[in-house]
C-alpha cells in the first residue's frame, strides 16, 4: 500500500471517534463493510443504536428482525483469543473470538467482558456462547483500531450488507479500511520528523541535547538525547527506552525504568558518547491506562506478562520501527545497544539497524520489582 498521508489521517479521526464511544465503518479489502464500536467505551445508547442495524431498526431500513442491515448475522463482541481464554472460552486458534450480542446485552457486562481488571471484583457469569465461524478482516481490524486508540483490545462489530443500509451509514459514519489500520503504525513512524532541538544539560550527562520527533499526523512525540557527539561511522552506544510515568518521573519501585533511564545517560557521559532514544510507548506498548490496569492485576498475583495477556494485549506490544527510523534521521546506521532484552536486538536489525554489540544493563532488584525482574528473565527471557 502506498504510503500517504492521508490513510493516517483516516486511521486517526477513526481513534478519535473510538475513543469518543462513536462507531465507525471498516472496510476489508473484498469490500465487507462493518459498523465498530469501542467496546471499552460503548453505552446502552451507542449499543443498542448500533445492533438495531441488524434488525432493520431506525438506523437501518433492513425489512424485518435478523434480516437488515446485517444479512443475517447479529453484532459480536469482538475479544482477543488471550482475554478469551481468562474468561474460560475456549481458543480458536483465529486470534479473536467473537460473542453474539444484541440490542438486549446490557452494556456494563460487555466493558465488564473486555476489562480483564475487573475479573476478580466482578466473577464472570459464564458459560458464554461464541460463534463458530471464520472472523472477518473488519472483525480483527477493528480490535487492531482498539489497540491503536489506547483502549481495551476489544470492539462490537456488525456487518453490513445492504446497499441501502451502506450508503446511510456512510453518511453517518467516519470510513476507514482494514489496510489502512494494519499500516498505521509503520506509515506514522517513517512520517517521523525532526520539530525542535536544545542543548539541555541533565544530572550525569551535562551535555546533552535533547531532539523531538513529531509523526506527521501531529500524534505523540519521540525523544532522543544525544549525549556527547557520537561519532557517526562508528557503532553508537544506544539506548531505547519506553516511556514509563511512574518508574521514570515519580521514581516508582515497581519496576527499574528509571534507574535504567539514569543510569543509561551516566554511562554515556562516561564513555563520551551515546544516544538515548525516549520512545512513547508507555506499559511496552499499551499505555498508561492499560498499565495501570495490569498494576492492579499484579497487586491480585498475576505476574506481568499474565497481567497483560489477561487485558487481552499481547505481552509487549513494543515496534521498533519508530526507534529505527530516528536513528536513520540522526545519521546513525550501527549501534551498540544498552539492553538485557533480545527482542530489541531482534527488533531493530529487523528494521535495518545493524546492532555491533549487546551491552548489559542491570540494576539491583528490591522488595517491590524481585518478582517483576524475576518474571521477566523467566517468561520474556530478558538476559538478567
């Protein structure tokens, strides 16, 4: 697919939309057109609006129950197959799994079946029917629209098939298509542009620069800290780190982002020279909502990947894209990179990064983050 930007202005005026607990119309290459819905931010008011598609209702024009807008199919609660799998349905080895639902399913159950942080509080009330056919592009992508707006990655999604019935949502309705979703992320990192610089001296590290990145749609912002003047012909001692609010700025001891964060800028000052790349991808990808969502799945036992798969994300949702791309503006194509986690390592010579050397970066563990660190030398096989 070409990359314009308009498909990302597409993509997101549909975040916007589901963020705001509106539906937008999803379009699959083969020309399937579906009513989405957020499901985290869903009502009774925009549930039953949209499930009356189905039912020839007064947003629809179908001509009786079952037979509208939907060609028969009734609206589904789309989940992923991990947050499935916590509420004891049964995979299907497809990625999602859909419910049936209709203009009688009380809103609360739904956001309560998409929030797996609420499962303990709340027990679940199942058995839950599923149903037992292929999912449709418009099905998955609009979870992958869910996940791209900082939500819950889950969504109501109705099909629509009536002529009729397209063309009045689509005077409605926000039109997006399945391509554009699956594209956003990579098209909004090679959109990144350098917008502003300034030397700003930091505790460790006095010169330094610091220089932000701004996708082309306008969205959240990259950072990079050059510490020193990094030789550009030779490998760069690099750094990627996620955003994290709580370990980085309120010095939380849950984890050991910030101590990882400093300690990455003192080593630079040391050896001269580095890059520090601060990328916004809080939570490794799934936001500071969803964070705090798995936080309080920790507090109940889960571990941190349990935690995450239980939210039905996967346990990091991290591209490194972004990371590749600033590094390539700034003139560097070789690192040597601050990191005890081979995904990175992977993860950027997959975007053409060449990565000359794994630089250890541990710190001491304490009371609060034992079982974190723990957890992720033993589930996500970080190098501890």
């Amino acid at each position: 697919m070409t990359i314009t930007n308009a498909n990302v202005i597409a993509v997101d005026r549909a975040i916007a939309e589901f963020r705001w607990g509106r539906p937008v119309l999803v379009e699959a290459d083969n020309g399937n057109i579906a009513l989405a819905l957020a499901a985290e931010q869903s009502s009774p008011d925009s549930l039953r609006d949209l499930c009356a598609w189905s039912d020839g209702g007064s947003n629809g024009g179908g001509d009786g129950a079952g037979d509208g807008g939907s060609g028969g199919e009734s609206a589904v609660l789309v989940l992923t197959e991990s947050r499935a799998q916590a509420l004891h349905i049964k995979p299907t080895g497809q990625g999602v799994v859909l419910l049936p639902v209709d203009q009688n399913t009380d809103a609360g159950l739904v956001q309560t079946l998409a929030d797996g942080s609420t499962d303990l509080a709340q027990p679940m009330r199942g058995p839950f029917p599923r149903e037992r056919r292929t999912p449709h592009a418009t099905e998955i992508a609009a979870v992958q629209l869910a996940k791209a707006a900082r939500l819950l990655p889950s969504a109501i999604v109705l099909q629509i098939t009536d002529e009729t019935d397209i063309r009045t949502a689509e005077a409605q309705y926000l039109r997006v298509t399945t391509a554009q979703i699956a594209a956003y992320e990579q098209e909004t990192a090679l959109t990144l542009r350098q917008v502003a610089e300034a030397p700003i001296p930091l505790a460790g590290a006095e010169n330094c620069r610091m220089i932000a990145f701004r996708p082309a749609d306008g969205g959240v912002e990259h950072l990079a800290i050059i510490v020193g003047d990094p030789d550009r012909h030779s490998p760069v001692l690099t750094r990627l780190h996620s955003e994290c609010f709580t370990g980085d700025l309120l010095a939380s001891l849950k984890c050991d982002c910030g101590e990882q964060l400093r300690g990455a800028i003192v080593l630079m000052a040391e050896q001269g020279s580095g890059v520090l790349l601060y990328l916004a991808q809080e939570g490794r990808g799934i936001g500071l909502m969803n964070k705090l969502r798995a936080y309080s799945l920790q507090a109940d036992g889960f571990d941190t990947v349990e935690a995450n798969l239980r939210l039905g994300f996967d346990a990091d949702e991290r591209v490194f894209l972004p990371a590749a791309e600033m590094l390539r503006l700034l003139g560097f194509s070789q690192v040597r990179l601050l990191t005890n986690n081979p995904d990175k390592v992977a993860g950027l010579e997959a975007c053409g990064i060449t990565v000359s050397e794994r630089v250890a970066h541990a710190f001491p563990s304490n009371v609060h983050n034992d079982f974190y660190l723990r957890t992720k030398k033993s589930r996500s096989g970080h190098l501890l």
